[in-house]
C-alpha cells in the first residue's frame, strides 16, 4: 500500500487517560486497566482474566458461562482495580464489549459495565471485540499499517485498514478455526484446561503422518466444517488407534490421535495462511500481524513467519495475555475512541452477538 | 529448460515470467508461471495442491479453447513441478486501458497479468488498438457469455484478468483475451456464473470511477451472446447483489 504521509487525528493527550476494559463475549471473563500518558505511550496497568472451564468432551454453553461471569465479576474487577493502583473514580471511562460474542454472557458483563457506571458516574463505552484485538495487537507489537489475521473460537477474518475502517478480506464461510480446533479437541477428549486449543497443539508436535483432508480455500475466504466433519471421519476408521499404540507387533499401518492433531492443524493453518497471503499480495502490504486466541498457536505463528519472510516482511504476534480475550484490549480501544470524543449513552448500552468488524467507524486513524 | 528468464511480477500463488522454450530464433516468448514450493506448507500437502492446482488452471484453458472462448494457447504444462507456459499476449490489461481511479499501485494486483509494452505517451490508452470504450465493453460481454456457454467458471473475473490484444500481433484471432485461470472450474450452475458476473461488477465497481454505463453494456453484449439462458441468470445475479456480502457475523 502506497505510504500516505497523513496526520493522525488522534491528538497527544493533555493528561493522562485511564480506562477500564470489561470483557466477557465468550468463557473467559476480564478487566484490566489502561493509561495513555501525556507523551502517548501506553501503560498496561493490570489485566486479569478468569475462564469458565468445562469438563473434557464438553463446550462451554451460553447460560452456563453468563453464571460463571456474574460469579466471577466482582472478584475480577476488584483484582484489576487493586493491582493497578488506581482508584475507581480516577477511571475516564468504562469500556465493555457491545459484541460480537455470546448474548448471555455479553449481557452478564454488560449489566456490571452499566452498574459501576451509575455508582461512580462514569461513561460508558461499547466496543466491538474484534477491533478491540486489532488496537491491542497494534499497540503491543508496534506493527503500523500490517494485514490483520484474526483467529480465535468465533472469528476467522483477513483484514485490512483502509479509509477509517477496518475491511474484511477474506473470512470463513461457516464455522471459525478455533471452533473447529475445539470441537476436534472434544471428540478425542482431550483436556479444556487450560484450552482445548492449546492441548490440540502439544498433541501436534508429536504427530508425524499428514492424513489427506479436504483443503477449502475459495478465493479470499475459507470453508472449515469439512475439514473437521472429515477428521471426525477419520477417529472411525480401522487404522485409528485412539491410545496411540499398534495393536501387535505386525500392525504398522495406522494412525494416532496425534497424527489426526497434526494433520488438522496443518491443513487449516495452511489454507489461513494462503489467504492472508494473497491479502498481502492484493494490498501490498509486507506486515502481517496476528491476534485471537488462535493466535498464540506456535506452529501458526512459525508458518506466518516462513511465508512472510518468503515476501520480505515479517509476522507480528503476541502472546497469550493479549491473544487470548481479555479485558486490556477493550480498554485500549474503548480508550481511543473515548479520546476523539465517542461516548455510548446509557440508553444505548445494548449488545449484539452480531457485530461485523467493519462496521466500526475507526475515527482514531488517519 | 527455459531460456531468457525475465520476471514480471510475484502474486500470492505464482511468480510469472516472459520466457522462451527453444534456443531456436523463431521461438515465440511465452509466459511462464511458476507456483513455486510454499516453505510453510507441509511438503506432501504442497505438492498435490500444486499439481492440482496447476492440471485445473490448464484443463479449464483447453475446455476454454476447444469451445472458442479466446484465451492464451497452451505451450508446455508441467504439473509436478508446478509449471505452466501459455501464449504470451501483446497488449495491455482491461484496467489499464480504462484508466483504474485507484491510487496507482506499485506493483500489479496479483501479479499474474502480464502487462507488456503499456504506452508511455499521453494519449488515450485506447488509441493504438483503433476500439472505442464501448465496443470494448461489448466485446468482453461476449467472451464471458462464450466461457459460461461451455460451462467453465472463471472464479476472478476483473479488468485486470482480461487483456486487449494490439492489433498488429495476430489480425485473425479475437482482440479480447481472458486470463489468469487459476481459480478457474467447471459447472453448469446458474448459482456460479451469476456469483461470476456479480464478482466482475464489484471490481468494475472499486476500481473504475462512473462504471455503472460500462458495466450495463457488458451484460447487454453478455444477454445477447447468452440467449435462452440469460433470463435465469438475470433473475440469480439480482438475488446475488441483495444478498451483498456473504453473511451477518455469528458468534
């Protein structure tokens, strides 16, 4: 993309802002504090989480995990509030998700953000999850104007800034790839703690056969529910070994839940790999920068680095305290929004499990 | 093998070269795609997308060929190495020639066009292939219409994936040329070709200011072309526009 040399409209503050971020679309809950300084930087004043964690071979339902948030709430924010050293009414604002995310819990969280606005006569800002990940990316890997890959449990998206609004390239046309990692994960039975996601990793690296699986890209965008209905396949057929051991010392052809792990993340890190490649190719863009909580995958991230090094740039990526949803980057955003003047009024305060990234007015950048 | 290597361009999925195939002087150059090994990918899973990828983009160009439908001839295709050498074209792209709104672009949009000889005087770019706007319009309408007759999907149609031929290079074949069929498959489905148009308007759309005239005229020349068929095709592109993008985000 051609550098425009264009001011930020986005102006030095002229004291320090402070914000909390409340988080709660899906199992984790989270609150953290940020501070913009009067020289621009940003300091991550506290940022703690907690995660509804299911039992193996179970997902996380809506009403279960909304229980799990109103549990949690007080403890979290107390935490946040605590180990930031601040006090409630130094806050500017209260950041929430509006969404996308799961309504029950998006609700939970939404009715606290409401609540300590009232107590403490604070603004309100509803932010949308997605562009939430993008600004906390951005600030903490200092990437400028990168192709954005967003892979967590809901979302899969390719996307990329242009004209005050983040553009979505290329997405999944069905169901996201940490859903799919997650629902494989349940099927093998393998641990949700501390994510099925993580465990389908470490499983990973000690695959060795790549089974052949259905690799759907469609132009920008990505079809994953074959790819797991055909994994799902694979557990039923006569060569799977679901302990991972030959059954004689004759039976050489098979293959372990292990390999079925490295298969399925080879192919669909693959086909999201493809995509944001030709993102780059189409925009010109050499910066690559991934959030979501797929996103602190090793192996995706080292795969990123190889085809990105392949076009002369270079992949940007975090690790899990800002992978992984969390409240910091609700603060983040809410907190750049705050600044060019967007407040959420009361009346407004709804959620949405709808919420499309490139809905948001992205009033913060040139 | 090939001789006189000159790289035009790297998109996502290939690097193109002007090439020639024979030492010989009367050898034509040819463009030479190579889609070259991904380092990320696993070894085994590159290798069968490459030859599959490669065996679809030239089976589409034959069934493009032996229906008449005007694309560049095939001159080698290597599908475990990734490779596939079709007819080099003299003449500029379709975007080019209309002049795209967009901000220039420092390199070409996927790098599989191969964009030769552009005019570098300040005249229209039009004026040495002796074709108005119009009568260019019409003439990329009645491509589409003969590649969907046969059946094949073109998958990306853009301006940029069509080419206009100068017209001293080869008087008899047809001027407009379709290209890059990476994307490229086979179906019947009024569903495919509709979405197909629908694909093409969006980029006249992003990419040429007041396109909506241009436009019109490639799907009246497309309508005539098409005959019978163009009425179920009509009814599903206006599904496809109200349809816009894909889907509401879930989740």
């Amino acid at each position: 993309m051609p550098v425009r040399v264009r001011r930020s409209p986005l102006a030095k503050p002229d004291r320090p802002y402070l914000a909390l971020g409340l988080e709660g679309s899906a199992n984790k809950l989270g609150a953290g504090i940020i501070k913009h300084d009067v020289d621009g930087s940003s300091t991550v004043l506290s940022n703690v989480r907690h995660t509804y964690i299911t039992p193996p071979g179970e997902g996380f339902l809506p009403r279960d995990t909304a229980q799990h948030h109103r549990e949690w709430a007080l403890n979290v924010i107390k935490d946040a509030v605590q180990k930031s050293g601040v006090s409630m009414q130094e806050l500017d604002c209260i950041c929430f998700t509006k969404g996308p995310g799961m309504g029950a819990p998006l609700q939970s969280v939404a009715l606290v953000a409401r609540t300590l606005s009232l107590l403490f006569n604070k603004p309100l800002v509803g932010v949308n999850h997605c562009v939430g990940h993008i600004e906390m990316g951005r600030e903490i890997t200092g990437a400028q104007n990168p192709v954005v890959l967003y892979v967590s449990g809901g979302n899969t998206q390719v996307i990329a800034y242009s004209r005050q609004c983040y553009r979505i390239f290329g997405e999944t046309l069905d169901i996201a790839v940490g859903n799919c990692l997650d629902r494989f994960a349940r099927v093998i039975n393998l641990s949700n703690d501390p994510s099925p996601g993580y465990n389908i990793e470490q499983e990973a690296k000690k695959g060795t056969q790549l089974l052949p699986l259905p690799y759907a890209t469609k132009g920008m965008d990505v079809s994953l529910s074959g790819v797991l209905t055909s994994t799902e396949a694979l557990t039923m057929d006569k060569r799977f070994r679901s302990d991972g051991q030959p059954k004689g010392p004759d039976d050489k052809d098979f293959f372990t839940p292990a390999d079925l792990c490295f298969s399925l993340q080879e192919t669909v890190f693959a086909m999201l790999v493809e995509i944001t490649e030709r993102a780059m190719a189409h925009i010109g863009s050499k910066e690559v920068l991934i959030v979501g909580g797929v996103g602190s995958n090793e192996r995706l991230q080292e795969m990123m680095g190889i085809m990105a090094r392949e076009r002369g740039g270079q992949v940007f990526a975090t690790d899990e305290r800002f992978c992984i949803d969390n409240g910091i980057m609700i603060a983040q955003a809410g907190l750049l929004s705050f600044r060019m003047g967007y407040t959420t009024p009361l009346s407004r305060t709804t959620c949405t499990q709808r919420f499309r990234t490139d809905e948001v007015h992205v009033a913060w950048r040139a | 093998m090939a001789l006189a290597l000159t790289l035009i361009a790297q998109g996502a999925e290939a690097k193109v070269y002007r090439a020639r195939l024979h030492a010989d002087r009367a050898a034509q150059d040819v463009l030479l795609k190579h889609r070259f090994h991904k380092q990320y990918r696993h070894a085994s899973l590159d290798a069968s997308l490459t030859r599959s990828r490669v065996a679809g983009e030239a089976r589409a160009l034959i069934k493009c060929l032996r229906s008449g439908v005007s694309v560049p001839g095939i001159r080698m295709v290597d599908a475990p190495n990734g490779l596939l050498a079709i007819e080099w074209i003299q003449g500029s792209s379709v975007r080019f020639l209309l002049g795209s709104s967009d901000e220039p672009l420092d390199e070409p949009v996927d790098g599989d066009l191969p964009v030769s000889d552009q005019p570098q005087e300040h005249q229209h770019p039009l004026e040495p292939y002796g074709v108005s706007q119009d009568a260019l319009m019409v003439l990329i309408g009645v491509e589409i219409a003969k590649m969907h007759l046969a059946d094949v999907i073109h998958g990306d149609l853009t301006t940029s994936n069509m080419m206009l031929r100068l017209p001293s290079s080869s008087p008899s074949t047809s001027r407009l040329v379709l290209i890059d069929f990476g994307l490229a498959y086979t179906s019947s489905l009024v569903e495919d070709k509709a979405v197909d148009l629908y694909v093409l308007e969006r980029a006249f759309a992003s990419t040429h200011p007041d396109s909506e005239p241009l436009f019109t005229s490639v799907l009246n020349a497309y309508q005539t072309r098409m005959g019978k068929q163009w009425h179920a095709v009509a009814r599903r592109l206006d599904e496809v526009r109200l349809r816009g993008r894909k889907r509401s985000m879930v989740g």
